[in-house]
C-alpha cells in the first residue's frame, strides 16, 4: 500500500475525487435546469455522472495495476504493464517471447524506372538541405 502513497498517487487521489465531485455537481446543475424546462438538458443529466463513473473505473484499473506490482514494468512501446513471465526462457502464457517479424509485401518496381514520388521526395529533401533557414512551406515545387 505504500506505493500508492508516492505524491503522483497523491495527486492521481486527489485529481479523481476532485473530478468526480465536479462531474456530479454538474449533473445535479443540469437536473436542476431540466426541472426548469430546458429538455436538452435532460440528456447531460444522465452523462455527467457517467463521466464520474469512468473517472472511477479508470482510477480503480490503475490502482489494480499498481499493487499487481509488476517487476517487469511497463511495455515502453504502449505503455500497458508487461505480463509476467514463466521461468527463464522467457515464455509468457505458454507462448513463446520470441514471435516472427511481420512481413509487408513489397511492390516490386520495373527494372530502370524510378519512383516519380521517391524522385520528388528526394529533391524535397535535397531543397531543404541546401536551404536551413527555409520552412518546408517555402518549398517552390
């Protein structure tokens, strides 16, 4: 329990309780402009404290993960916690960690003809070397 007293999770506590006070006031407000005759507003009634509720969600998972304690951190490529793994060979749910590459098709070009969009890619390319100060905006072609 510890690990949820860091003052990031201060300020995580703190950042949802203040939101899901706020998220209800401003259900409870529309209620009470709904009451008063502005029908649209019924609808934002029922959504405010559904934005509470996802506030909560989001907040509980978040707690879950943390006191999960997972050694292996997170994944840096999309920032979900890494599963755990079984024993040294590194096996994850009985798959293994190694998996094969994706392969993407390539389209084969015929023999002595260029790419007319590499070419004018490249003289990009070549235009914004030769020019430092210029914005790629300021590109004549």
């Amino acid at each position: 329990m510890k690990r949820l007293w860091t003052p990031a999770w201060v300020v995580r506590h703190v950042a949802m309780v203040v939101l899901v006070v706020a998220f209800l006031a401003l259900g409870w407000w529309q209620i009470s402009r709904a009451a008063s005759g502005n029908t649209l507003s019924w609808a934002y009634a029922f959504e405010w404290p559904i934005f509470a509720g996802f506030v909560v969600f989001v907040w509980w998972r978040e707690v879950r993960l943390a006191l999960r304690g997972d050694a292996a951190g997170p994944d840096p490529s999309t920032g979900a916690p890494a599963p755990a793994s079984d024993g040294p060979t590194g096996a994850v749910d009985g798959r293994p960690a190694v998996r094969r590459p994706v392969r993407a098709a390539r389209v084969a070009v015929a023999d002595g003809a260029e790419d007319g969009e590499l070419v004018a890619y490249n003289h990009y390319l070549s235009w914004l070397n030769a020019n430092p100060g210029a914005k790629p905006g300021d590109y004549p072609g």
